[in-house]
C-alpha cells in the first residue's frame, strides 16, 4: 500500500495520560497504512509541556523538528533543538519537556511489533 499525504493532513490527538501536559499527537503512518515493521507519529509539546517519565520494552528514535527542549533519559539529561537525533533503548525511564515559549516539534519512530 501507498500513501504519500501531507502531515497535516492527518488528525491530531490531545494525549491524555497520566503525568503528560500539553501534548498532542499525529500517527503518520501505522500498521493500517499497510507498515509492518515501523509507526512514525508528530509529536508537539505546548510550552511547558511534557511527557510522564515512563519507560517501553521497545526502542525510540526520535528527530526534533522544531523548538526547544530537553529529554531525561535513565540517569542523563540533554538539551534538544531542531536538528538533533535521540535514540532511547528499551526498558529506560525517559521524558521529554518543552522549555521554551514555542511549541517543541518532533517524529518519533517505534516498532510495530511490541
């Protein structure tokens, strides 16, 4: 299957879960666009935004396309800014928090197969 859209093109979702704040997100391509292997989804944090400190049995790779902001990954902590690329392992506790007055922008890569 095919699919060739403008991101914007795809509803965006308030997240909702325990812990997060201002966040929502857009599931770019997903097993039902015919992936098997990978999801990519559009995540945008409002200012002071930010995901709950939690942890998955799969891999993230994660490219930020816009704003500012820093990810909290086991025991380190780094600033991002467009450009950069994050790589979280399995299994470790992780966040992201948007600390600028814009909004933080990124794609982030999962597995399909949990």
């Amino acid at each position: 299957m095919f699919k060739a859209i403008h991101y914007s093109e795809v509803s965006r979702e308030k997240v909702e879960n325990e812990g997060s704040k201002g966040i929502t997100v857009r599931r770019l391509i997903t097993r039902e666009d015919g992936a098997k292997n990978f999801a990519m989804r559009f995540f945008e944090l409002e200012p002071g935004g930010h995901t709950p400190l939690h942890s998955h049995d799969w891999e993230h790779e994660v490219f930020v396309l816009d704003g500012k902001g820093s990810v909290i990954c086991g025991d380190s902590e780094a600033d991002i800014t467009p450009g950069y690329v994050v790589f979280i392992p399995p299994k470790v506790k992780h966040c992201f928090r948007n600390r600028a007055e814009q909004k933080l922008s990124f794609l982030c890569l999962i597995p399909n197969k949990k």
